[in-house]
C-alpha cells in the first residue's frame, strides 16, 4: 500500500474559525457556558480530546452520555458556521490530490482529529470530501496515534489488504509507504507511530520553526512545493 495521509484543518482548509464558533455555540447551548476557556487547545487535537478537557475545565460532565449530545448538537451546527466563516482551501492542495489521484498505485485518506461527521461537514463545504474514500477520526480515541493506526486499519480494509504485515521502519516497509502530511507537531509525532514519513506544513497555526523541532522528514511552506513527497510515494 502507499497512501497518503492528509490532516484537515490547516493542512487541507482553514475554516475560518468555523470548528470553533460550532464548539462554542455547543457548549452555551447544552452546557450554559457563556465563553470557552482559552486554556485548552484546539489544532492538533481530536474532537473528543478537545471536548473532554473542555467539560471538565468548565465543570460539566465528562459522561460517554454528554460526548454524545456534545458531538450531535455540535456535527449539526458546523454546516451553518461553516457559511458564516470565510474560509479557504489552502494553496496547492487541489493540485497535490490531482498528482497523486493521478499516481499509480498510490491511494490518499484522511487522518483527523475531526469526528467523521465533522470532516465530512467540512470537506463538503469546500468540495474535497469526495476524494476521500477512507480515514481514521476523533470519535472514539482522545490520541492522534491511536487515530492513525485505525486510519491504516481504515485504508487496509478499504483497499482488501491483509494485515498480517506489521507496520515498522521509517515510512517504508516491504511494498507498504505511508505518508502523513500535517501542521502541527502532533501530526509529526503521530506519522511515526505508523511509521510514515512526516510532511509538515505552516498553514496552520505553528510556525515553520517549531515544526522543524519536532524533525518532519520534510517541511514545506504550502503544498505548492510538495514535489519531493510525491516522488517519494512513487519511488
Ligand atoms: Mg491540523
């Protein structure tokens, strides 16, 4: 398998802050809480990490029973904040899902922090949703490493491959290429829990310096320049 893994929000979009005024309207509808605590950080960071740190910093509860309405009420209020943000897809992205659409042999899925109905609310809206057959998502795990191994899972059975062949090594292992591309160090640092070759981009929120800390295998100022990945995947 080669696949290519992209994150969502400032790797592929940036919603204009539309994942957040959704939390936040969530949170006052069901909960009462007037403002969200600035103390818990949002990029990087899967939905139900997010939302758990949340309800407990504002003394709501913390019951599998309250994720639910959380995830319910808050995938039903995306699609309206999501026309209400200005938001873009960032540079190169269309182009780089067009090359490796177009690349023998190599498949690309989503890795997220986002619930399912959350990315696809957010992919739709931009119009990318449909190049996305397989990902893994923030609704069941808190940890973007266990997200990522559940994406491979995800990819393996989408794509009919055994998994009797472990995952090891640096992005490559017998015919098996992973790639994960993000922009934050969390993406980074959840590529080598399945041994991909990291791709790190600043669209997001993290400066380029902080992301070269954590040691991607390549760090790229926009997807324009993301040439050497594909040659990558390909080689
Ligand atoms: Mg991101």
């Amino acid at each position: 398998m080669r696949i290519c893994f992209f994150d969502i929000d400032g790797t592929l979009i940036a919603s204009g802050g539309a994942g957040q005024q959704a939390f936040a309207e969530t949170f006052c509808q069901l909960f009462g809480v007037d403002q969200l605590s600035g103390e818990v950080p949002f990029a990087g960071r899967s939905d139900r990490a997010i939302t758990m740190d949340l309800l407990e910093i504002h003394g709501c509860g913390t019951t599998a029973k309250d994720w639910e309405r959380f995830h319910q009420e808050y995938t039903s209020r995306l699609p309206d904040a999501l026309k209400e943000s200005e938001g873009t897809v960032l540079p190169g992205v269309v182009n780089l899902i067009d090359q490796l659409q177009e690349a023998e042999g190599v498949e690309i899925g989503l890795l997220t922090g986002n619930v399912l109905a959350g990315a696809e609310a957010k992919l739709v809206h931009y119009n990318l949703w449909h190049h996305f057959a397989f990902g893994g998502y923030g609704d069941e795990h808190t940890d973007r490493s266990d997200i990522a191994r559940s994406a491979v899972d995800a990819a393996r059975r989408h794509l009919e491959v055994s998994s009797n062949d472990e995952v090891s090594g640096n992005g490559a292992n017998g015919n098996d290429r992973f790639a994960v591309i993000g922009d934050t160090i969390h993406d980074i640092r959840c590529a080598r829990a399945i041994g991909a070759y990291a791709v790190a981009v600043p669209t997001g929120l993290t400066p380029m310096e902080e992301l070269l800390a954590a040691e991607p295998d390549l760090a790229i100022e926009t997807l324009e320049e993301a040439r050497p990945l594909v040659e990558w995947l390909m080689s």
